[in-house]
C-alpha cells in the first residue's frame, strides 16, 4: 500500500517559501504568476493492507507529520 | 460592514474588568465602538501595559554612571562602553506561543528582540537564550512531548538567528517537570552604537509623515498580546490564529534597510511592531512624543483582502516597523525600502492633538487620547501571600549514596549536561567575534567595530527560586556576576526575564514580589543597573504554576584581551586552588533532586560582601596574569564544577586533589553541597604561592586543593578518596542530551 | 589587487570576509546583487550566509540574480571565484562547479570547529598550503552534504579538483568526522580550470587568533601570492 | 489557471529526511511503514491561460524549482 501526503501552511498563515518563491518566478518573467505556496510532499510505502490503516495514518498526520496549528493536511492512498 | 454591539459579554470576553471599562468611558467620554475596545484590550493586556507588575518592577535600580538611556524609557536601555560606543540589550520571552508551536514560536521571539534592539538604532552582534522545559529523559508520551517542544525550539530559535547572521553565543537550558506543557522560551539580544545614533521611539514634529515599513499586515497572531496575558489550557491549542510565522530573511533586510536609514538624517522616530503591532506602535510613540499620530489603515501594505481595521490593527505580523520621518526627507525612506525590495508605505501623520486617530479610507475608525491609552492603563496591587520558607535539610533523612555513581548521574542530567546539542545547532562564530565560544561559563565577544571586548551571561536556578524567591533571586544576579568574573570580565548592566504563574493567586504574586526584590538588592550590590526585560505571567500548565523563574541576563567588560579567561584546565602540572569554602549547605541542591528526587531543604545563603570579595580578588588575579582557567561551582557542587574543568576544553585533562573538610562531614555533601562564593582555578604552579599571598592580603579564603594532570579525576576528602575515568566522565557528561533526543538509552555506570 | 565581496540579500558573512580582505591590504569592494557588471576584479568572493532566505533550495534563487549573469561572464574569463559555504552553494546551483549540496544527514544545522585536509594545493586559493596539510576551520551550515554522480566524482577525482575533505585531528578522512555526510568526506572542489573554488567551512572566519584559529588566512593568502601581490598583514 | 508541482529527491540521492520521518513514524508505532520519502509541493496560481504556459512552466520546474542533479519534478496544470 502506497500513501501520499501532502502538507501545506493554511491559507491564512505567512508563507515566505512561497513569497520568495513567487518573486523569484516573477523576476524570472512569468509575470503571470500571482502566487505560490510551497509545502510538503511526502510519499509513504507500507507493508500489507491493515484494515486500520487509513485511521492510523490520519492519526500520524495530525500529530507528527503536520501541525494543525499553522498547516492543513491531505493523504491520499493508493490500494 | 456591521460591527459587533458593545455588550458587557464582549467586554469580558476582551479581558476588560468592568472597572477598566469606567475608566475607558471616563478617557473617551463616550462608549468606546468595537474597533476602539480591541484597542483597549491589548493595550491594558498584561502583556502590553504590565498592569500587575508595573508596581514592582519600580523597585529595580534604573540608574548608573553608565546609564545612557533608562530601562523603559524606550524599548531598551542604552548603557555606555567608553570612547563613545554603547550597547543596547534586552531579554524577552515567547513562552506562550512556543508552547502551541515550538519552532515558530520561539523563531518569532528571537525576531521581535532583534527588533528591540535595532529599533534603537544599534546594530545587532549576539544573541542568548534561556530555555526551560520538562523532562526529556526516559519513556511516554509526556517525554516525548516535551522532546518535541525542546528540539522544535532550539530548531527554531537557529532558524532565526543564522538566518539573520548573529551568532547565538550563550544561554542556559534547563528540565524541570513543573515546566511540563509551559516551556520558557527567553532570548536575549544585544546591539551596538555610538552614543550620537540613540534612535527614539517617539513621534516629533508635527506634520512629519508617518511610514509603515516591512512585511505585510495579515492576519497573524490576532491579539497574541492578550493571548500571552492568560492560562495556558488545552483549548489554548485551538488558539490558532495566535500563532505567528516568521520570516527571517525579511528581517535581515528590514535590519539593513532600518539601519541605512538610521544613518541618513531623516529618521525623527522609530519604533518596531512588536505585541498589538500596529496599535502599540502608534499610541506609544504619539505618548512618548507629547503628540498625536493619525493614520489611514487604507494605506497599510496587507497580504489579505477583506481585513477589518479591527483586524488590521490588532494584526501581529512580524518584521514590520513604524518611522516617523523628517518632512521632506521622504524621497530617502522611499530610496532605501526600494533598493532593499521591502513593502513601505505612508499611512499617516504626526499632528499636535494628542490623539491616536485611525481612519480606513478616510473614515474615522478609532479616535483615542494616545497618552491615557499608553500610559494610564490599570495599576494593580495584588494580593500577595507568603508561603511558608523551607524547613532546613535533615541530613539524617538522605541516605548517602554512592559518590562515584552520583558524579556520573550528576553529569549526564540534562540540566548539567553539556547543550553541544543545542549551540551546534546555532551559528555563534558569524560577525568573527566569538573569543569564547559556548561552553565556557560566559560568552565572550569581540565588538570589532568598537573594539571592545564583552561578556555575557543568562543564569537563573529556579529551583531555588520555588523554595527561597527572594535569596534564589539573590543568588541569580551574584552567578551572573560570577560568571562574568570567572571570564574576567568586570559587569555593566543587567536584563530581566520574570517568569511566573497566575498573578491573582497570592502564592505567585508574593513570589514575583520576593524574586523582584531579591534582584534588586543584587543588583545594588553589584552596581548593575536593569536596562530592561520582560515580564510573563500566566505560565500554569494543567499541573500548575512553574517554578518562579527570574530570568537574569548579565553583560560585563573585558578590558584587554589577555584577559579573557575560560573555565577548563590547561595544562598538566597546573596548580589547582579553590577561593571560597568547601562549603555545606546541601539544601536545594541539584544533588538532592537529581539522585534523591528532592526539591526541598534551605536554600544556600548568599552574602554579597563576600561574594565581591571573591570576584575582587579574581578579576586582581586575572589582570595580573596569573589564572589560568576558573570556573564556579553552581549546580552539582564542588565535584561536578572539577569535573567540568576537566573535560570542558577541547581536550580534556585530570586532576587529582585533597579537600581539607571536617572529618565529620558526609562525603557526599562535601563533593556536592551549593555553598555559594565558590571559584575553581588552575594556575602555574610556580605561581601558587604567590595567588594565595595575594588572597590572603585581600581577605578571601583560598587553598591550594591540587593539581592538574592524568587520565582520571581523583578527589580525596576526610580520609576517602574517589577517582573516575576522564573519558567515561566526558562520555557521559557529553553525549547526554543527544542519547535523549534520539531515545537512546543512557550511558552504563562505569564499574570501579 | 582588487576584490568585489557580492552582497545577496540575505548575505550575512559579507562584512566579515571585507574585513579580512581590507586587513590583508586588498582593494574590496561591495557589489550589491542587482549590478549587472562584475568587471575589474582579480577575485570575486561569494560569501555565506542565506540569499534570498535560502528558500526552495540554498543557492536557487540567487544564481538567477542580475549579479551572476556577470559573474558567469567573468568566471569564463579566468577572473577567481571563492564562494564559500553558501557562495559554494550558489556556484553549484549556476552550473559553476558540478554536484549539489543538501541537508546534512544529521538534519541539524551545524556550527563547530573542525579539520579539513588540503588535497591539492594546486589551485589559486591553496598554493600557500603544503597537500595534505591539516586545517582548522568552523564550519556553519545545514545543507552542505555533497553529493554527486558516479561519473562527476571520478573526473572530479582525476583532474584533482578536490581541494578539501574532512578529517579527524590526524589528517585522516574518516566518515566519522564527515560533519555531514558529504560523499568521500568532500568539503570544497574546484572546476576543472581551477579558477572557481567553492568550499563549506569558513576561512574567514579562522583569521584570527582571538577567535580560534588563523588557518583560514592560508586561502586569502594563496590568492595574494597567486596575482603576485604582497600581503599587508 | 493552476498548477501543481512535486518535487521528489531522485531515487539515487539519499534523502535524510524521509529516513528521519520513516523513523519517527515507526517509533509512533507504525511499523509496517517501510520507506518514507520527502518532498515539495508547490501550488502555483497563474492570471490568464497563456497557450505557452505549460511550456514555460516546464522550463521554470527545470531551471528553478528543481535541480536536475538531486531531483525529479511533476507538473500538472489544472484549467
Ligand atoms: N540554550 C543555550 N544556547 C547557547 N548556549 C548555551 C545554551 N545553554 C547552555 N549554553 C552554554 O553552555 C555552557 C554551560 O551552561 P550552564 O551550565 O548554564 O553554565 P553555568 O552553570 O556556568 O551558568 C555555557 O557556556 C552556556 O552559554
Ligand atoms: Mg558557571
């Protein structure tokens, strides 16, 4: 079984990776470009289909992978 | 857009006492709107107008000969180095929000210091900070939490720092479980000027313009500073919005940008947003100045849309700053912000009303007296109440326990422990000053631009704050100095950091007073003057008040370089003497709670005649050329400052020594009693003889106790006589904290 | 002899490289990163510190900055460049010298004092230097794990652009003293003309006895007697 | 217009960080996660539906928001 993980800050919280990342994008001569956010990607390998699974890994993004405080969480498996 | 109706639910949920309200109504005259009691709440929030502290915080000694700017004048004290350079710092804590998010948390703390200082017109060149949180040793969820808290801080704390280029150079980090859930997170950070750059936070000349400089507003931290002024509680992790996320990169740029501006003439005012941002900043510089500001939110560079001026002006967004510039001069502010590529913006004016007039797009959204606002907050005494002082130590009640394993435990507790886990994590040679690098009992730096040569220190047992405030406060300042003195260095001036729970409980209230009261007299003794420091209050975790714990943030002067002094031994065949007693008082020792598990017993008496007696004699015996190495005896005694000695430096080295103590005195409390006044010095032994006949013509007890040399530490004592492997001291001592951060187990015992 | 310090935003090693150059008796001037000419230098130096706030990747954003342009330009010419620690960083990311550096195996930002061996001191900025002498010099990073491909490693290897590896205190590289987990204990390269140098630790900040060590001066010193220039100091 | 960009460190380059989650997550108590891997996810939001973007889009992945000798990046816009 395959997870994927992808941890971004909230909408509301300062991204100054995703600032600086838009200046640089814009300076690069893609005016077009009106924002980036820039986050966490993470893909995770697992051995055997615990029926579980999905319960336990929300359990993990919330408290190890992401903090709820400042960022937003997604996960995504793949059977 | 409709506001909420003023109702006594929504005063109350402002943290706004019905008296405060009266005293609102009797300032504006009227009923204040919403946007004005947001205001009001932040400004008369703990954290902002030190309501509940303000009285006591009075009874510190402002003054001095080397006093140029005084503590609470501005953001921080000015003090005066000679050949006309001055230094400026401060300590403030970000306990609350590093709690919630330890990396941001205590990143934002270190970028609103840096403020501070450079807000004053100096140029930042070091930082320290002074960590406290639970136990990070041995299993479960709580460990695992605090390790959490502790890795997420100190990571945080290096993100700022070395991203800004000042090397973090000094600091203390102790384990204690009282601070389980509310870890303390104070950073300290010191700048550099000439006396002819003070800058001032006030708003002068009527007409001038008002600029906003730095990042954008949004809505970050809401009203952190009321935030900061309550219990932490387990809804406190919903506080979301009261986390703020900091960008040091922009600060590094508005440090340049505010500094290249600070250096034209057309600055009249500055002033950081810090806590209540832009609110603060405007009132207070209106007050300080004897004037009124007016500004126009319209105009204020947001990364949101659809802010509310509530939103905008309660709005704690990091890295911005307010400058009231010289009419006409604007061209130079706009030049500048441009070349550093930072959002500017002129949002108002400073006129001659006295009030603090906020409009959006014209319309008027607050309209306040500024000086009642910043100045006339509620004063609070509060109801304090003694707790009883600690019985003296029954030493009939501590089983001895095996001296040899106490050593090794003593060494490896995290408290003790070298931090290499922690300052190898931050960048302290940056700016190519750092004479003595972390490690040693202060902090030494080389200020090239000035050449002048500093020391500085953080200490602060709290352990024997819980138990005495007032001689645990005491004996706060007589370490630092210590310290310093240990360093050769001669102290300036002091920073506080006040730590405490609940004010409105009498218990923390009275220890607050006492921890004052005890600073203030040490402060007096030494002739340290308080620049500045930081009040927190509040800190209760769900299993009460933390320890009371009085920050100390000490700075001293080196006056040439053959001077500087460290704390490990050199050389085999150096003499080792001991100034000071061997000492008893077993009582509040690291010793007791760290092999016994008890926080208890009389806290060591400090008597500050004796203790500069000590320091005088040291610093004689420095400037003469004759020391070495010193190092003081703090936490773990006698034995765990020897063992420090040996195995601090960058090779390590044994000693063997004798201690002439009673006969009748367990060994264990001669190894490892915290008698104060206590140095440990390694000198030439062909000097011996002349230091101690220059420590008799002073007054101070001394003794030769040994020599340095060997493999082993050896310490013998009324007959006995221990010796440990230096390596398995070091091995121990040294890869402590990393073995509890990776959930290693600890280091075995040596067998004998 | 006259050297350009560049100054990124987010520089913060700039001053203390200046210093070093201006007490050797250099002509060194600031060049602000938004310049687009670079000309008139005998060494570029592309200091430490966060350009750009290291975002996305230490070095990304600053190697597309007006000022590298010219650099390029003038490193093509044969003009030195030294880009120490986040200079080396911004060198790899512009193509200037091969490879890449990322997180330390340890995940920690490090700050220590530590030994480098010299592998070559055929080059402009180590010729004052004996191969194999053993160096004291801090290092400050938290990306600076070299890595490369088989291939990179073996030409680098062969046309001895290995200018420093980690060492312990004898002079021998062992992975125990890697401080990084750098491949084959890779702390600074040069590029195959040898004018462009990049290294991890900071010499400019082992100048001076006060602070530690003076062994950092060897590389300052090496560019003076490389352009035939009499130090000051 | 959107667009989504992963970054993933290349196979052949360690990845400490990934070790690092994989480790923590087994501690947590997940043992059958075999492998982590840690990357960025950036969200990129583009004025206009330029028919050149996705082109320049690819040539930005390229040059900046990855480095071709450490890492592999996805592209997927999203009209
Ligand atoms: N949080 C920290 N940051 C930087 N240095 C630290 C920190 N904690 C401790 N240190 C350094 O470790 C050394 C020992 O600290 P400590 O045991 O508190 O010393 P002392 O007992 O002499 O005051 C000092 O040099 C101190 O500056
Ligand atoms: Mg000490």
């Amino acid at each position: 079984m395959k997870a994927k993980v992808i941890v971004m800050p909230k909408q509301s919280v300062l991204d100054p990776q995703g600032v600086a990342v838009r200046d640089a994008v814009q300076h690069h001569g893609m005016s077009a470009v009106k924002s980036v956010r820039v986050g966490k990607f993470m893909e995770i390998e697992i051995d055997g289909e615990a029926a579980d699974a999905e319960a336990r890994l929300h359990e993990l993004c919330r408290d190890l992978l992401s903090n709820p405080v400042i960022e937003d969480y997604e996960l995504t498996l793949e059977r | 857009m409709s506001t909420p109706a003023i109702t006594p639910e929504l005063i109350a949920k402002h943290g706004i006492l019905p008296d405060e309200y009266e005293r609102i109504l009797r300032i504006l005259g009227r009923e204040p709107n919403y946007t004005e009691l947001g205001i009001f709440s932040v400004m008369w929030s703990e954290h902002c107008s030190y309501k509940n502290s303000r009285k006591e915080l009075r009874k510190f000694p402002t003054d001095g000969p080397t006093v140029l700017v005084k503590a609470g004048e501005e953001n921080a004290g000015v003090i005066d180095i000679g050949d006309g350079w001055s230094i400026a710092f401060k300590m403030e804590s970000h306990n609350h929000p590093s709690a919630i998010e330890p990396f941001q948390g205590a990143a934002t703390g270190v970028g609103g210091i840096i403020r501070d200082i450079f807000t004053m017109g100096a140029r930042p060149v070091f930082s320290m900070n002074s960590l406290r949180f639970g136990s990070i040793h041995g299993e479960g969820e709580r460990v695992e939490a605090n390790r959490r808290l502790f890795a997420g801080v100190v990571a945080g704390i290096a993100h700022y720092g070395n991203c800004i280029g000042i090397p973090t150079i000094g600091g203390e980090v102790y384990f204690d479980d009282s601070y389980e859930g509310n870890p303390l997170v104070n950073v300290f950070c010191l700048g550099v000027l000439k006396h002819e750059q003070i800058a001032r936070g006030a708003a002068r000349g009527i007409g001038n313009p008002v600029f906003y400089v730095g990042a954008e507003t949004g809505r970050d931290g809401l009203a952190g500073a009321a935030f900061a002024s309550r219990d932490l509680t387990d809804e406190s992790k919903l506080d979301r919005p009261a986390v703020q996320v900091g960008d040091p990169f922009r600060e590094k740029l508005l440090l340049e940008a505010c500094l290249e501006l600070l250096a034209t003439d057309a600055v009249a005012g500055i002033q950081d947003m810090g806590a209540a941002g832009l609110t603060c900043s405007t009132c207070e510089t209106a007050s300080r100045g004897g004037t009124g500001v007016e500004i126009d939110l319209a105009l204020v560079p947001k990364r949101e849309t659809g802010m509310t001026p509530y939103e905008i002006l309660l709005s704690e967004s990091q890295e911005r700053m307010l400058i009231i510039v010289k009419k006409g001069q604007e061209a130079c502010v706009r030049e500048i912000f441009e070349k550093w590529d930072l959002p500017y913006a002129e949002v108002g004016v400073v006129n001659d009303d006295g009030m603090m007039r906020v409009r959006n797009q014209g319309e008027i959204a607050a309209e306040i007296p500024a000086r009642p606002l910043a100045e006339d907050g509620p004063l609070y005494d509060r109801e304090a109440q003694a707790k009883p002082l600690p019985e003296p130590l029954d030493l009939a009640t501590v089983p001895e326990s095996d001296c040899r394993a106490a050593l090794f435990q003593l060494l490896a507790h995290p408290s003790i422990a070298s931090k290499n886990w922690v300052y190898r994590q931050y960048d302290h040679m940056v700016r190519a000053g750092t004479m003595v690098r972390p490690g040693s009992d202060a902090a030494v730096f080389l200020v090239r631009e000035a050449n002048k040569i500093l020391a500085a220190t953080t200490d602060c047992n709290a352990l024997y704050c819980s138990l005495n405030p007032r001689e645990g406060a005491r004996i706060a300042i007589a370490e630092a100095a210590r310290n310093l003195a240990c360093s050769g260095a001669v102290p300036l001036a002091v920073t506080d950091n006040l730590n405490f729970g609940n004010p409105y409980k009498p218990e923390n209230f009275w220890q607050l007073r006492e921890c004052v009261e005890g600073l203030a007299e040490g402060c007096r003794a030494f002739g340290t003057p308080v620049t500045g420091g930081n009040v927190s209050l509040y800190n209760e975790s769900p299993n009460g008040a933390i320890d009371p714990t009085p920050t100390v943030g000490m700075v001293g002067l080196i006056a040439d370089e053959c001077h500087v002094t460290t704390s490990y031994f050199k050389q085999a065949g150096d003499a080792i003497l001991l100034l000071g007693e061997v000492g008893h008082e077993l009582g509040a020792s690291h010793y007791l709670k760290a092999v016994h598990g008890r926080k208890e017993g009389a806290v060591p008496v400090m008597d500050f005649d004796r203790e500069k007696a000590i320091h005088g004699a040291l610093l004689a015996l420095i400037h003469a050329g004759l020391v070495k190495s010193a190092h003081d005896c703090s936490e773990g005694g006698f034995a765990v400052a020897l063992a420090e000695s040996c195995i601090a430096g960058d090779a390590q080295i044994g000693a063997e020594v004798e201690l002439a103590a009673e006969k009748s005195q367990r060994l264990d409390v001669t190894l490892f009693n915290e008698t104060q006044s206590r140095i440990v010095i390694s000198v030439d032994t062909g000097k011996a003889a002349a230091v101690l006949s220059l420590l008799k013509e002073r007054g101070v007890p001394g003794q030769r106790i040994g020599t340095v040399g060997g493999t082993e530490l050896k310490i013998g004592a009324a007959g006995k006589r221990l010796a440990w492997p230096i390596a398995d001291l070091h091995a121990h001592w040294y890869g402590s904290i990393e073995r509890a951060m990776t959930d290693s187990p600890p280091l075995a015992l040596p067998v004998a | 002899m006259k050297a350009a310090v560049i100054r990124f935003p987010g520089s913060n090693c700039d001053q203390d490289c200046h210093l070093v150059l201006r007490e050797l008796g250099v002509d060194v001037e600031y060049v602000w990163h938004k310049e687009e000419y670079v000309a008139g230098y005998d060494l570029i130096v592309l200091p430490g510190g966060f350009s750009y706030g290291d975002y996305l990747r230490c070095g990304a954003i600053a190697r597309f900055s007006p000022v590298m342009k010219a650099v390029v330009e003038a490193a093509a010419k044969g003009t030195l460049i030294l880009g120490i620690c986040n200079g080396f960083q911004i060198l790899c990311e512009a193509g200037l010298l091969p490879g890449a550096l990322i997180r330390n195996r340890s995940l920690h930002f490090i700050c220590e004092f530590l030994n480098v061996r010299v592998e070559s001191s055929a080059t402009a900025f180590t010729n004052a230097a004996q191969n194999g002498a053993v160096l004291n010099l801090p290092i400050a990073h938290g990306e600076g794990c070299y890595v490369a491909d088989e291939e990179t490693l073996r030409s680098l290897n062969a046309n001895r652009q290995v200018v420093l590896r980690y060492c312990n205190a004898s002079g021998i590289v062992d992975p125990a003293t890697d401080p990084n987990g750098s491949v084959e204990g890779i702390a600074g390269i040069c590029n195959l003309e040898r004018n462009v140098f990049g290294m991890m630790p900071h010499p400019e900040r082992a100048c001076d006895a006060r602070i530690g060590s003076r062994d950092g001066r060897i590389f300052f010193e090496s560019v003076l007697a490389h352009l035939g220039v009499q130090s000051a100091a």
